[in-house]
C-alpha cells in the first residue's frame, strides 16, 4: 500500500509545480515574419493589444495593432499603433523617415499639432475615463530608442525593438515601457 500512497503523493507534488510566467514571458516572441505580433512592459508588467476591436483606417493590422507606411512633405513616415480597448490605452509610434533598418531615437520635443513634421516619438495614452485622455510623450527628458531589424517594402513587413520612458504631457508623471517588440506587416 506505501507504494501507490509514494507514487500518488509524487505525481501531486509534480502537477503542484507549475511555474508561472515571468511578465516577459508573456510577452510573444521577437519575431520578423510580419506575423502581427506586438507588445511591451509597461512599468514592468506586461502589456499587449486585444485581440478584436481594433478600427484600422488606412493601414495593414488589426487584432490591437496597426503599421501605416506612407509618403509626406519629410519622407515616407512609419505610423506604429498598439491599442488596448479593454482598458483603453495606447501606444503610437511615429517616425518621419524610415527607409532602411536601424535605431531612431526618441529625444526630440514633439507636439500632435505639427503631424507629418514632427520628429520621432512615442505617445503612451490612457482614456480610463470619459474625460479628456491622459497623454505621455517621449522627448528631451523622456527619451527612448526604436530599432527597426526588417524593413521590407516587397513583403511589406516592418519588425523591430523598443525601450522608452514617456512623461505625461501636463504633468510630472512618467512611465517605463520596455521590452517592446513588433512584427507587423504595413
């Protein structure tokens, strides 16, 4: 009878240890096949698109994502778009000429009304409420990197890495966002 009570109080023991997932192995792979995988840890804790919900005007994505390639006035900017409608934030990415591989950095003043004419920046937005949203933006002191590692303009896929701080525009706030990652076809 010990036997069977050893080998039941073993297999209980085993199916107890299941490890949970670390907030960065939540995150999907850092992939390049336009697979439409995207995400970051925000303040260390994981964030990543929902996967229905998404308006997409004008681009390739859905699912909590969205990758926009176009021509303007400064070049042929790259629009990156990260939405969560379950909890009602965001993150846009915009740089205003991108035409190869390689890192961007995100320490320029950028305002929403200069548009097509602004410099390379992140925007972080919470609208948990029905008032005016609550807007982080990277800039002189709020600074980050995007690294863009496929840009293919025949298979119209864009895939790269990020890491930023972003500071709420009206105040003193600040978040982390790290760990980004995307593979989006645009």
């Amino acid at each position: 009878m010990k036997p069977h009570l050893c080998l039941l109080a073993l297999l209980l023991t085993a199916s107890a240890c299941k490890k949970e997932k670390t907030e960065l192995e939540k995150l999907p792979d850092a992939t390049q096949t336009g697979s439409g995988a995207g995400a970051f840890l925000l303040d260390g804790q994981a964030w990543l698109p929902d996967d229905s919900k998404t308006i997409n005007i004008g681009g390739s994505g859905g699912g909590g994502y969205l990758a926009k390639w176009r021509r303007t006035k400064t070049g042929c900017s790259l629009s990156l778009t990260f939405s969560k409608y379950s909890d009602r934030t965001g993150l846009n990415i915009y740089l205003p000429d991108v035409r190869k591989t390689g890192t961007f950095q995100f320490d320029q003043q950028a305002s929403i009304m200069l548009g097509d004419r602004n410099p390379a920046y992140g925007l972080f937005s919470m609208n948990k409420s029905v008032s005016i949203p609550r807007l982080f933006l990277t800039g002189p002191t709020a600074t980050g990197t995007l690294t863009i590692t496929r840009f293919d303009t025949v298979a119209h896929i864009v895939s790269g890495t990020f890491e930023m701080t972003v500071k709420e525009e009206t105040g003193p706030e600040t978040h982390q966002i790290t760990h980004g990652r995307f593979d989006y076809p645009f």
